[in-house]
C-alpha cells in the first residue's frame, strides 16, 4: 500500500529554548527565514505524501496560521507589488493538504502518536519528528524509509550510527544481523540505555509504521521518564510482525537542542547563494578576532 499519510509530533513545550519558546512554538523558531517545521513537511511532501497531520497544543495555533491563507498579508503584497513575496506567501498554504489536532495531555511521543489513530485509519503511514532536521536534497530520508517499506512490506525505522558516549540520548536497535548496516531485521529496542546497548545505532526521528502500532500504544505502560514511549511500543510490535531498521543518508541536525539549531543555520546559509559569502565572511571575521584575543 502506497504511504500518502505522515505525521508530525509538535506537542512538546520546547523548554531548551525558554524564554523564546514562552510565546513561540519551537517548531517556528526560524532557521534563517523559514520555521524549522516547514523544513520537515518539505520532506514530507518531496516523498510523495500528501496529507499530513500536526500534533499540537493549546499553545501552538500559529503553527495552524502560519499554513493557512494570510488574506490580510496577501492584500498588503499586492498592493505593493510584491509578487514574488507574494507567491511565496501562497505557495506555503498550498504545499500539502494539512491537519492538526491536539494532544491534550503531554503523556510522551508513543501518545501523541496515538492522538492520529483516526486519521490514519488501516494503513501504513510516516512519522518525522519535528527536532530532527535531515538534509538530502537529492533523496530526502523518509523517502529512502517509504522505499525500504516497499521492499519489506513491513515497519522500518530510521537509523544513523552515533558515538558511544551519545547512545543513552536515543532509542538504540538491537539488529538481527550486526554485519548488516543498510536494512536490516531488528529483534528489539532499547530506549537510552545507561549501559550494555546493543548497537550503536540510534532511532533519529524518522519511521514508517503499520497500524498495528496503535493496538499497542493503546495497551502501553508508560516507559522511562514516565511516559508513553514509541520506542516501547515497537519493540512489542517485532513480536508480532518484522520490523525493520533503515541506514538513511544525510546530514542530521538536532535542531531541539541549541547547538544543532546553530549547526543547522550556519549549514543552511552556507548552501543558499545570497548567503553563503556573507556567512563565510562572518565565520572568518569571528574566527580571526578570536585568535587575536588568545
């Protein structure tokens, strides 16, 4: 069955860029000009899919706005004559068909997952965490999971391998086949392990699951921090079905924590032609006053 259905969790307080994040969803914060979601339903919508559910909270209806119609905003363009802010403006509100519905308790990422059983209905459909930002222009990484699915009829999540000392930051595999680093059976999960991981390699915000998942989420008992884990819930899930790990391809920025969102924005200035002289020329600037200073 062809995956047309995605999700984006974007439930969480963003409490590591507080105070900035008291009034403003995380996922709008900007990297350069333009809100660190829209570079996740870009993906999206680069894969193939075409609607796509936000999971959100009381808190975050500018993320409802900000992909809706601007009428107000469009008139003023007009107005002035700016037709390429214009069409730019237009284009966000058309890149996908577009829903939310809100996680009224923050019970963690295997509830907020939950939250979509209705709109996902019985059919595979992915997931893209909001804090993992993956660029691969040529083949984004949900694409190379919705290729993998197809190929295996079956769930897969996808992996990247991460130093030792970072394996008890993220839900670590435990691979059938440990000589098999591409796509490959897992046996279980492992969320943050403390010791003993069975791999180094990390689930990084991105999975295609069947809806199976939902049976289980509806019967999981809350994991570590005390909270319904995805990670849980898919390990259970390899005792009824084969799931599958993905090595995607691409650089990987962990945009909810402050260095990769630094990471990310010198990363993405430096690709864009009307930015890449003005940023290398600050990083030279800033790098020489530093030497000057030792």
């Amino acid at each position: 069955m062809k995956i047309r259905k995605a999700i984006i969790p974007a439930a969480g307080y963003g409490t590591r860029f507080l105070p900035a994040t008291k009034s403003m969803p995380k996922e709008m914060l900007p990297i350069i000009d333009k809100p660190t979601i829209q570079y996740i339903v870009e993906e999206a919508v680069k894969s193939g899919i075409t609607d796509i559910l936000i999971i959100t909270n009381s808190q975050k209806s500018s993320i409802e706005n900000y992909f809706d119609r601007s009428w107000e905003l469009e008139g003023f363009l007009k107005h002035s004559g700016k037709e390429k802010e214009l069409e730019l403006v237009k284009s966000i509100s058309n890149i996908a068909n577009l829903y939310s519905v809100r996680q009224k308790e923050q019970k963690g990422l295997g509830h907020a997952i939950l939250c979509a059983k209705s709109f996902v209905g019985d059919e595979p459909f992915a997931v893209l965490l909001g804090d993992d930002i993956v660029d691969n222009d040529r083949d984004p990484a949900i694409s190379q999971l919705i290729r993998a699915y197809e190929k295996t009829n079956s769930s897969v999540v996808g992996v990247q391998r991460v130093p030792f000392y970072d394996l008890n930051k993220y839900g670590i595999i435990d691979p059938v086949d440990k000589t098999n680093t591409s796509l490959v059976e897992i046996k279980g999960m492992v969320e943050k392990p403390q010791e003993n991981a069975p791999s180094n390699y990390a689930v990084l915000g991105r999975y295609i699951l069947t809806p199976k998942i939902f049976e289980l989420l509806e019967t999981q008992e809350p994991g570590v921090g005390g909270e319904i884990q995805l990670t849980d819930a898919i390990r259970r899930l390899t005792e009824f079905e084969k799931v599958y790990a993905c090595e995607f391809s691409g650089t990987r920025y962990d945009v909810g924590t402050k260095r990769g969102f630094l990471e990310a924005t010198v990363a993405f200035a430096l690709k864009r032609d009307d930015l890449k002289d003005d940023m290398e020329d600050i990083i030279i600037d800033r790098v020489a006053n530093r030497k000057m200073r030792k």
